[in-house]
C-alpha cells in the first residue's frame, strides 16, 4: 500500500493545485473589472461630448427657426412691395382712350337690334312665332313650296 500512497498523494498537492487556479482566476476577473471600467470611462467620456454636440446642435436649431421666421417676415414684405410697384407700372404704363362713339350714318352700318330671348310660350303668346309645319311620314313635302320626295 505504501505505493499507492506515493501515486496518488496525500492531497496536499491537490489543494495547492486549486490555489493556483483559483489565483489565475482572481487575475483574469481583475483583468476583465479593470477593461470593464476604462469601457465605462470612455462610454462617459462619449455620452459627454454627445450632450455637448446634442446642446449646441440644439442652440444652432433655435438660431436657424429665428432666422427662419425674419426671412418669412422679410419675403412678405418684398412680395408686398412688388405687388404695389406692379400695380404701379401698371397704372403707369396704361394706354387711356376716349370713348369710341359709332357712326351710323350709314345703312349698311347700322347697330344690330338686341336678340329677343323670351320663353316660348310668351312668343307664341306675342304672335312671335310662325306656324309649325308637320312633317308627313307618307313622303309628301313638309313645305308647300318643296317637291315631294322621291
């Protein structure tokens, strides 16, 4: 038995072994915690130049909506000036003329008289209309003046 005593240890070596381990372990997790905090530093570090370009990005917002507003202000009045220096070319530059007085000393330029527009019923009434000829299905003329049809 004294053999295997000395293969398989005492387990004093075991331990030691673990030791060593749970060392290695304790340097790779402080390792990993410090990396973790110069990541969280610089995140930091962004997240403040982003607040900082965000407020000035911000301030640029306001002052171009300012701008914005008394350019509008500005066109309006401009669009409002041209209109008035139109009207006033226009006035200036209009043609006046006398009133244009037609001589009808000739026949053959006389006025026309205005078109009678009245219902039916009123001309028929006035004696406006003249008769309605029927037109015949047997083929005999409408008009008496007209052949028949042939």
């Amino acid at each position: 038995m004294s053999i295997l005593n000395g293969i398989r240890g005492t387990g004093t070596r075991r331990a030691v072994d673990k030791v060593g381990e749970l060392r290695d372990e304790n340097k790779r997790l402080l390792t990993a915690y410090h990396a973790a905090g110069d990541e969280i530093a610089l995140l930091r570090n962004d997240l403040t130049t982003a607040r900082h370009r965000q407020a000035e990005a911000e301030e640029i917002v306001v002052k171009q909506q300012a701008d914005l507003i008394d350019l509008v202000e500005e066109r309006d009045q401009l669009l409002n000036e041209v209109r008035q220096l139109r009207a006033e070319l226009a006035n200036r530059d209009a043609v006046t003329v006398q009133p244009m007085e037609r001589d009808t000393s000739d026949g053959a330029d006389q006025a026309t008289a205005p078109i009678d527009v009245r219902p039916l019923r009123e001309a028929a009434a006035d004696g406006l209309l003249s008769p309605i000829v029927r037109i015949s299905m047997s083929g005999a003329s409408a008009s008496p003046g007209q052949p028949p049809a042939a």
